[in-house]
C-alpha cells in the first residue's frame, strides 16, 4: 500500500454537524488496522479528548495522540520555542490544550510572551482591549486559524478569522503564526511524531480546498478531496490548490485503489 498514514479532517469527513457520514466511516473502520490514522481540525473550541469521545462514539478507534486540532497545535509551536506565558481569546478547549502542554496561560499579566486567538463565543470589548495591547507590547501573535465563517444549518457563523481580525485591526498586527491548516508546519510536526513515515506515504483527506488539500498542496503530500462537506466537483475547476484525487466518499477511494 502506497499510504501509511491518512490525515483525516473531522467535520465534512467523520460528520457533518450531528450527521455521521456513515460511508467515510465504514472505509475508516476498514482502514484502521492497515494504516496509521491521525484526525486533524482547525477548530479548537473543543479540547482533544472531547474529539476522542466523539470520534468514538462514531465506532472508531482513537487515543489522545492521534487528535491534532489548532489548539493543539498552536501550543506544541509555543513549546517548540521554549515555551512561556500566554493570554488566551478562545473557549475552554483552547485553555486547556495549552495548560496541558505545560504554557501558563495568564488572565490579568502586566506581559505575556503570546496571545492566542481562536474561536470566542464569548469574546469581548475587554478581551480584545486587552490582546491588541499585549500584542502592542511585543507578544507573539497566534492565531489558531483564519476561517472567516464556518457554516450551520442554512447559514454561517462567524469563525475563529473574524476575530483576528478584530485583533489584528485594533493592535496594528498581523498574525505570527497560523496554527491550523493549511500551514504545512503540521506535516513536519506530524513527521517528528511518526519518525517511520515519509512524506511520500501519507495522504491528506478533508473536504475543503482552502484548507484540507492547501495543506497537502504546499506541504507537497498526497491529498484526496471528498465530497461529503461544503466543495462540490465543480468548484475545483477554477481553485488555486487541487486535489491529487476527487471522490464521492472515502469508501469509493477506498474501492477503487484497492487499499482493502
Ligand atoms: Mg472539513
């Protein structure tokens, strides 16, 4: 088999919303003793083991390290620098990533050495006062993503991207750092994780093309569009990043390659 370990993105791949997209599932069932599965999200409301909970509860296989969201992410990049203090505008989930990998996360600091923006349904006038000055100040500017929305049911919301905005507006700063994808520096993360895997041997699968297959795209690995989220077969026509293959579901990939 030409691929030891699929990045897999949760919402669009795994489930949309409350729906489990019961076909990508069944390939992933299929696909859990052959190869190395890792899933990957840019959103990180949610801490990593929530994502195990649920992942589970969809009938698969999980433990802890094979979860990467931006949260995550974004704190493994703070460590990687020598670690520090941070002030946070973002939900528990991101606090916690943070706090787990060993960063103090500071409310009421004179300085901090980072800020850390992600998706806030509580954000404030407060939090953005104080992030733009900390920011002003010298700290690093991490953003955990840069989706300006993110969609619900016959809408969208505004994403983790609006409010970094706002934070990169009011402190005259542009983000440092971009945790989520498509920042190819997850696939050199992941390669120190899984020192056994080359480049050439993992697969990027996700359903869109701004993120999932940029990712793939700029970090020159493998990737696989499905069509179970928000990109239809026509929009790839006119996009700047293409996929290395295009199917319905995981599970027609899966068929067709004969991974089985
Ligand atoms: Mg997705």
């Amino acid at each position: 088999m030409k691929y030891k370990l699929l990045l897999l993105d949760l919402d669009g791949v795994v489930w949309r919303g409350k729906e489990i997209l019961e076909d990508n599932v069944k390939a992933i069932r299929l696909l859990e003793d052959k190869v190395k599965i890792v899933y990957l999200t840019n959103n990180s409301t949610r801490s990593r083991s929530e994502y195990v909970e649920r992942i589970r509860s969809c009938g698969l296989r999980v433990e802890i390290n094979d979860v990467l969201n931006s949260g995550y992410i974004a704190a493994q990049y703070i460590i990687s620098r020598g670690g520090g203090t941070a002030f946070v505008v973002g939900e528990p989930g991101l606090t916690e990533e943070l706090v787990k990998a060993g960063i103090e996360v500071r409310v009421d600091a004179r300085r901090v050495d980072y800020v850390v923006v992600g998706m806030d349904r509580f954000f404030t006038y407060n939090k953005l006062a104080k992030a733009s000055h900390y920011i002003r100040d010298g700290a690093v500017f991490i953003a955990t993503n840069t989706d300006s929305t993110f969609p619900i049911e016959g809408d969208v919301s505004p994403g983790a991207g609006s409010l970094v905005a706002a934070v990169s507006v009011a402190s005259g700063h542009k983000p440092d750092f971009i945790a989520g994808k498509p920042n190819s520096w997850i696939i050199e993360l992941i390669g120190e994780k899984h020192p056994g895997i080359k480049k050439e041997e993992i697969l990027v699968v996700g359903d869109r093309l701004d993120t999932d297959i940029a990712l793939g795209v700029k970090a020159g690995v493998d990737t696989l569009l499905v069509l179970t989220g928000v990109v239809s077969r026509k929009d790839v026509a006119g996009a700047k990043y293409k996929p290395t293959y295009i199917e319905d579901t995981l599970l027609d990939f899966v068929r067709k390659t004969g991974l089985l």
